[in-house]
C-alpha cells in the first residue's frame, strides 16, 4: 500500500509498505482523510524520545471498513486498562498507553489497523474532512470539562491554532463568553472569518482580567504565570486548565 513514512527526522517520504496485518481485536479501515497534527510537525522537524523510526504518523483519521462500507472516526490512544490510573478514569496517565500513529503506524497510509473497541461510528452526513477533527474536538472539550463549564462564563483561551479555536466554538455554542489570544498576527488575520462567525473575540494580547477560566491551548510555558493574573480573585488557582492533546 501507498504511505507516507517518516523514516528518520527531517525524512518524510512516499513509500510502498505492507499492508497492516491485524490483530484479531483490530479492524482494518481504509482512510479517508488524515489531519496533520502539531505533534506530527514537531516528530517530523525533531523526533520524540520515545518514537522509534521508521514510522507511519497521523492519528487524527477518518476512514471505512472495507466489508459493508461503515465510516469511523478512530481514538488513538489505547490504555492497558488495568492500572490504577485505568482504574480512576486517568487513562491518559498509563504507563502502557499505545497511540496510533506514535507506537503503531499511522493514518499517513491506505489502510490502517485500529482496535474495534476504539472505532466511533460517524454519522452519514458529517463530511470525512470534519470528522477527522474529532479527536482534537474531544481533547477540547475535555478540558472544558474540567473547568465545569456553564453559560456565561468568561474563558481566557491562549492560542489561536485548530485546538484553541475548537475549544473557543465549543465554549461559545455552550454559552460561554470565549476571548483567543493568538501572539501570531497572521493566524489571527486567518481566524477572523471564522471567529466571526461564531461570535468570539480574539486578539493578539489582552488586557481584560477577571476571568472565571483561563486554558493554554500553546506550548508556550509564559501563559502559566500571565494566566493566573487574569483569573478573577473566585477563581485563582483553580481553573487554569491546559489544553489536553496527543
């Protein structure tokens, strides 16, 4: 099959490989559509200390089981279960954590190999191109989750990339009162469309303060300290939520 394999860092290229043999607890799915995650960007410009190459990358995926045709969307990450952290809801803490397209090959490829328990059926309506943003989706509204969202509430949201602006849609469509900061003047030209949209401000820094939440949806570590000056004196020290993604 077709794929696109990461075979060492700097060196993504087009290669024919097998197809993946599956476990019997897997299913074979053809992929649709693959989104390009920052986590791929980084582990292609400099490699992870546990990624073992060569690797096939991509684990935000759409695709069909070739028997009947069924669309899925896929959750990468596959926990041992057991742990203690399984045991408490924390799956994203085990030690034993297999992610799709990090430990196993990838979406970047004409089929993929992914466990039944992990498949989310998606509905015929929702175009592959959308649905392969489910995993980030979900990872936005995780963190939302956390800060016990409710209507009204004002969410100081760093970062203006796909994960920030998720979560910013997310929290506005649940009534909450979402500002991005994106410090990059041309991201934050190319989301005003978008933002318009749905009614969120954004800007390249902010000098509101007062907020119920604030949540760093970048991997800049400075946000930690300023976040915390923005957090209204109810809330300092309890809502200050990062953004949860592979």
């Amino acid at each position: 099959m077709k794929s696109l394999l990461l075979e060492a860092v700097g060196d993504l290229r087009p290669v024919a490989v097998s197809s993946p043999n599956p476990e019997p607890d897997e299913v074979v799915l053809r992929m649709s559509h693959c989104a390009v995650c920052r986590t791929d960007a980084k582990m292609w410009r400099q490699g992870h200390r546990d990624l073992i190459l060569p690797r096939i990358l991509g684990h935000e995926i759409c695709g069909s089981r070739e028997a009947g045709g069924e669309r899925f969307v896929v959750w990468p990450g596959r926990a041992c279960g057991k742990c203690a952290s399984c045991r408490t809801g924390r799956e994203n803490l085990c030690r034993q954590m297999s992610i799709l397209g990090f430990h196993k090959n990838g979406g970047y490829a004409e089929f993929v190999a992914a466990p039944a328990s992990s498949l989310i059926a998606v509905p015929a309506d929702l175009p592959g191109h959308l649905a392969c943003l489910a995993e980030p989706l979900a990872s936005a509204l995780n963190a939302l989750e956390q800060i016990k969202l409710s209507r009204g509430t004002s969410i100081l949201i760093y970062g203006g990339g796909a994960l920030g602006l998720l979560m910013a849609m997310a929290a506005r469509e649940a009534g909450a009162e979402p500002f991005v900061v994106e410090t990059n003047q041309r991201k934050l030209e190319r989301s005003q469309e978008f933002r318009s949209s749905f009614g969120i401000a954004g800007g390249l820094d902010c000098r509101r303060t007062e907020f119920d939440a604030v949540i760093n949806a970048t991997p800049n570590f400075t946000t930690f300290p300023d976040g915390l000056s923005k957090l209204s004196n109810r809330s300092v020290g309890a809502n200050f939520s990062p953004g949860m993604h592979f």
